[in-house]
C-alpha cells in the first residue's frame, strides 16, 4: 500500500477514534450560542422565603444584531426526567437586551416580577432541573441519561443545575433555591458552554427588555475588596433592645445571627469605588465568603439574610460604632442574599432601582442581618463569613459591572 496512503487512513482512524471518546464535549458545543442564551433561572417563586411570586427564566442577546424568537419555546424537564414541557415565545430581542419570561406563581412571595415579554404556566423544581430553548416548538423526548439531548441543533441553549443529568460541559450549574437562581456571568455575556462555570447562585434578579442595555463588547469588570479597618460585628445589647452593646472591628470574621441569650449579631462592611463620570452601571452584586457556622443555620431558622444600604456612613464617620446596629439605613433590605454559595461564596445581586443609593464615586456601608433577629432557642446560632481584615482571597467583594459609552 502507498505509504501516504496508509497515514492518511491511520490518521483518519484515529481521528474518529478520538471523537468517538468525546461525545460530550462535541454535544456540548452544540447548544452553543453567540446571540440569544439563557440569562437567569429561577424556581422558588412563591415558595417559603421567597420575594418573588413567580418562578421565571430571562433570555439575553449578546450578539450584534436582533433576533426574532417567534416560533420559538422554552422547554422545561425535571432533573432526571424525559417528559418536557413548555411555553412557547414571540417576539424580537434586541442586542444587548433581556427577554423575561414569567412563569407559575406560588402561594407566598410579596413582589411581583417587572412586565414579562412573555409567560408561560411551567411550575419549576427550585433546587434541581433542565431548561432548554429550542428554535422550534416540538417537545424534546431527551433526559434518559447523561447528556442523551446532545446533539440537537433545535437546541440553542441549554443548562441543567443541580442533579440535572443534561448540561452544558461537564458539569451541571450548582443546586439552587427558594432564594437563589442561577445568573449567568458577565451580566449575561458570558458563555463557554459549561454551566458550572458559566452560571453562578445569588440572589434572584429579573430583568427585561426595559432594563438596561448591555454592551458585551464594552463590558468592564471592577471588583472592589471592603475595608478590615471599617468592617465588623456589632452584638445586640440585651434580646429585645436594639441597641448596640459590643463590637468587633478587629476580627477576620464577621458573625450574623443571634448569641446564647438571643441578642442579635449584624455586621457592617465597607467599600469605596471609583469608577468613571459616565459609566453605565449593568449589574451590582455583593460577594461574602463563608468561614463556618455556629449552632443551628440561620438561613434555616433566621429568615433571610438581608443588605441595608448607606453612604457614606452608618454612623458619624467611617468607624463601625455602637450606635450602627440600629443607625437609620438610607434603603432598607436592598437586597436578599442568596442561600446556597458557588465555591463557598454567598451572593446578593441588587436591583437596578438600588443602583442611585450605592455611591460610584466614593463610600457606601452595607450592614448585614437576618430577617429574624433571634429563633428564641436560649443557643448561639450565627453564620461567620469572613471580613475585610481576613487574606486577600476571602475578603468580602462588590462587583460592579459596567460599560462607558
């Protein structure tokens, strides 16, 4: 046999060797998108501890150009299961704009979502399931086994969470919750078909077609450590008083939740940005980091755990002092932040409506505390997350993404 030949046959062998071993990784690359992708998943609306009544799912363009979705559905199947259902979508979705898609409400919940492009009647799993959009309106039959939906070239984007058995990557995103959906990073631009890393778990935060519009190609990050010299706990002083009585402004780690006689622990972080006259302000979120817990978990028997908002100060200056635990906030739980941490990092994303009370161009102070001041059981039972005065890496941050015209 013709020595070239023969090479070009053994490569050949080889190649298709190789993609035989890789079915999941080529699948994957499938549901990849460069225009319209799944920007947020939510399944706790109107569920226990829940703000919103309604479960949702966001799209987003972070392509150039507008893409019309008519004839289009958003797919929905529990985790390891094959029966879909869906909510069939119209319309045109502009570059850099969200598309919200409001789904079942629950019994509980006390906001409703901002006007929804769409809704649909599918009633999620909050902790674990599928999501697929798909280009037409035919229900999928996948979800017998691992990654079995893949290839599909309906299928335009896709993630599984939780104990999902389909997903983008390797990997489903993490579990979520009654109080924390999975947001894709990059206000939505980001998108390396992997779902564990492109997606991670805060605090639920729905957008629309009337929020602000994204620039992906302009996109800026500033990531923004607090300030251990300002940050701290304060300790209720008597169960009922609330009133400052001790504080901590030395400590790496800050506690949030109640003490052996029911008083109350809050923390106070502090950041100070910098960013451009005219920058554009696409999403704000608040990152701390978990140390350990103490006694029962106060996201269990505390409610949940909410951001007040002040700038510059709490106080008369920058110092955490006494008076801070029950010093008047300038917006009141501004935002909730999420239950479930991604690599051990709670996240609490603001609304936009939040966005004019965090100073851009100096100090805001956020003071940290459970809905619930005390669960009354005479025990300790607090959360420790670590502060400004812990290393570098566990510092708690304030992401702030944005884009100058």
């Amino acid at each position: 046999m013709n020595t070239f030949l023969s090479k070009t046959i053994c490569a050949a062998i080889i190649a298709a060797m190789l993609l035989g071993l890789l079915p999941s990784q080529i699948s994957a690359a499938k549901a990849a998108s460069d225009s319209i992708v799944i920007s947020q998943v939510y399944g706790g609306g109107g569920n226990s501890g829940a703000v919103y009544k309604n479960d949702f799912v966001e799209l987003f363009n972070r392509g150039a150009v507008a893409v019309d979705i008519t004839g289009w559905s958003l797919q929905y199947a529990s985790a390891t299961g094959s029966s879909w259902e869906k909510a069939n979508l119209v319309g045109t979705i502009q570059p850099g704009k969200y598309y919200l898609i409001q789904l079942a409400a629950g019994s509980g919940g006390t906001k409703n979502l901002p006007t929804p492009e769409a809704t649909g009647s599918l009633a999620m799993n909050s902790s674990s399931a599928k999501i697929a959009l798909v280009t037409n309106q035919i229900l999928l039959t996948c979800g017998n086994s691992t990654n079995d939906c893949f290839p599909n070239p309906a299928i335009k984007d896709f993630i599984g969470y939780g104990t999902a058995d389909n997903h983008e990557g390797a990997a489903a995103a993490g579990a979520l919750s009654n109080v924390a959906a999975a947001l894709r990073n990059g206000s939505g631009c980001a998108d390396s078909d992997r779902n564990k890393s492109d997606f991670y778990a805060s605090s639920p935060n729905p957008r629309n077609s009337a929020s602000t519009t994204v620039y992906c190609a302009l996109l800026k990050k500033m990531t923004l450590r607090s300030n251990g010299a300002y940050d701290g706990w304060i300790l209720e002083s008597s169960e009922t008083s609330k009133r400052g009585g001790l504080l901590d402004a030395i400590s790496a780690t800050i506690f949030i939740g109640d003490d052996a006689m029911d008083r109350q622990y809050l923390a106070l972080l502090h950041f100070t940005a910098k960013l451009p006259a005219k920058a554009v302000i696409t999403s704000i979120s608040l990152k701390i980091k978990k140390q350990g817990v103490a006694g029962a978990n106060p996201f269990q028997t505390h409610g949940s755990l909410l951001v007040d908002i002040r700038k510059p100060y709490f106080g008369a200056n920058a110092d955490l002092l006494l008076p801070d635990f029950q010093a008047r906030a300038r917006k009141t739980s501004a935002a909730q932040v999420g239950d479930i941490p991604t690599s051990g990092w709670h996240t609490a994303s603001f609304p936009a409506e939040v966005f004019p009370y965090i100073n851009l161009a100096g100090t805001t102070q956020f003071r940290l505390r459970f809905a619930n001041d005390d669960n009354d059981d005479k025990g300790a039972d607090y959360m420790k997350f670590y502060s400004g005065n812990a290393g570098i890496n566990t510092q708690p941050m304030l992401v702030i993404e944005y884009y100058v015209p």
